[in-house]
C-alpha cells in the first residue's frame, strides 16, 4: 500500500496539533549539542506521526530525527522531522513545522511542510506541481541577485566548524537585497516555492531538513541542488541551494569562489 499526498497532509495536520497544543507553555528541553535541544514536543509529534505510519504503512521504512525510526523496505521509506524549528519553539517563537517527505524506489514523490501557527499547508507530488492550502504555488520571476531577496540557516556546530557559512551570510548580504535567517529549514524552502524568497542556502544540512521542502521547492519551478551546483542535494554530506531559475547561476558562482578561496 502506498500513501497519498491526503494521508501525508493528514499526519502533517495531526503532529502540527500537538505542537500548537503545547506552544507557548514550559517546556522540558534537554540538550543534544551546546545549542543543539530537543523537547517533549518533538518526542510527542514524532511518536504521534511513527505510530500512525507503522499502523497504516507496516511495512515501510522511516527515517526519523528524534529517534531510530522504524525498520522496513528501503523501497517503502519515508523522512520526517517531527518539528524542524525546536529553537524558535522553545523560545516561544511561532516560526516552526512538520516536515514529511515519501521516497519511493530512492526517488522522492511526496512532500508536505506543514506550519500549524499560520496554519499553511505546503505540498507536492512529483509531477502534479506544488501547492499551499491547495492553491498552486510558483518560484519568483526575480532575474538579478541584487534585487533578491534570500534566506539562510547555520549549523548547531557554528562555533567550532570553520565552514560556519559566516562568510557565504556575509557575501550574499552585500549582493543582494538582504539574508534573513527564520529557523526552520522546511519553511524557508517552502517559503522558496511561494516566492517569499527567491533563494536559500544552507551548509551541512540534515536530510529529514530538506527531504519535504526541496520536492515542493522544485516541484514549484526552483532550481535545487547542492551549493556547488551538484544535482544530489541529499548525499551525504547534505547541503542544498534552492533557488528561482534566474539567480541560481549566480549564487552557484559565489558560493563556488567563497567555497575554494
């Protein structure tokens, strides 16, 4: 049995309540890293949503943040993060999401991005286009980078790894109209896909990140790749640059001199 994009919206929604549930409320954060934390919401949405795919999906393999997941056929797998901005929702920042992704045969075929604050649900089948809320969405028509406007994240490792893309943030702030940084990289693809932004990068990045939002963002006119331009933005190590078709050429140029200089 395989899933819909209406079962993946549906478990997208479902996690998404508990996680508006729980907002704005004390919060039990344990910490994986020096900035790296976890709460009960994530562990609460991530066994509501490896539940519910074990109970209608047993046979399928999935890939978890917060946990091991769940064995099964690698054909059959599935990539979740079961709150992708737990910082921000810690700190009661309502800028978060549900990120769900399905991969089939190692190719991705749906994605769903669900921000349950603003109560947007990003989605796309492979072939079938992108949507929010069910209406179809489409990259900006942006053709210079300095008249764009980009998005980026930074590793929980940004103090210590040299590679902290302080100085990709600092080239691409003086090119273009401005970089901001929302905290949760399913949204700022997503938000890609809309044309809110006209391009996002982001070194190092986890797959269950970017598996969701990269197929919306592409399924939505984006060019995506990895930040030097390679075609495989989900082999390890991940790091992606997804971007309206008329910019990506150049950020690729940028962000190849800064990587080698």
């Amino acid at each position: 049995m395989k899933p819909t994009l209406d079962d993946i919206e549906s478990l997208a929604r479902g996690a998404g309540e508990i996680l508006r549930a729980g907002f704005g409320q004390r919060h039990q954060v344990r910490y994986k890293g020096e900035i790296d934390l976890v709460t009960e919401a994530d562990h609460a949405s991530e066994e509501f949503l490896l539940n519910e795919i074990r109970r209608r999906f047993p046979d399928h393999q999935v890939v978890s943040e917060e946990s091991d997941g769940i064995a099964g056929a690698e054909c059959c797998q599935w990539i979740i993060d079961p709150l992708d901005g737990t910082v921000n929702y810690a700190h009661g920042v309502p800028i978060f999401s549900v990120s769900i992704a399905y991969r089939e045969d190692n190719l991705m075929r749906l994605g769903v991005v669900y921000d349950p604050m603003q109560e947007e649900c990003f989605s796309a089948e492979r072939g079938q286009g992108s949507f929010m809320n069910g209406r179809p969405l489409h990259v900006s028509q942006a053709q210079a980078l300095v008249r764009s406007l980009l998005v980026t994240g930074f590793s929980y490792d940004i103090r210590t790894n040299p590679r902290n893309n302080l100085d990709y943030y600092a080239t691409f702030s003086l090119c273009s109209q401005g970089v901001r940084r929302l905290g949760s990289a399913a949204l700022d693809l997503s938000y890609v896909a809309a044309g809110r932004f006209d391009g996002y990068w982001e070194l190092e990045i986890k797959p269950w990140d970017i598996a969701a939002g990269g197929l919306i963002a592409e399924q939505a006119g984006a060019m995506v790749t990895d930040v030097l331009g390679r075609p495989d933005y989900l082999k390890p190590p991940c790091s992606i640059l997804a971007t309206t078709p008329g910019i990506h050429a150049e950020m690729v140029s940028i962000l190849n001199n800064v990587h080698s200089g």
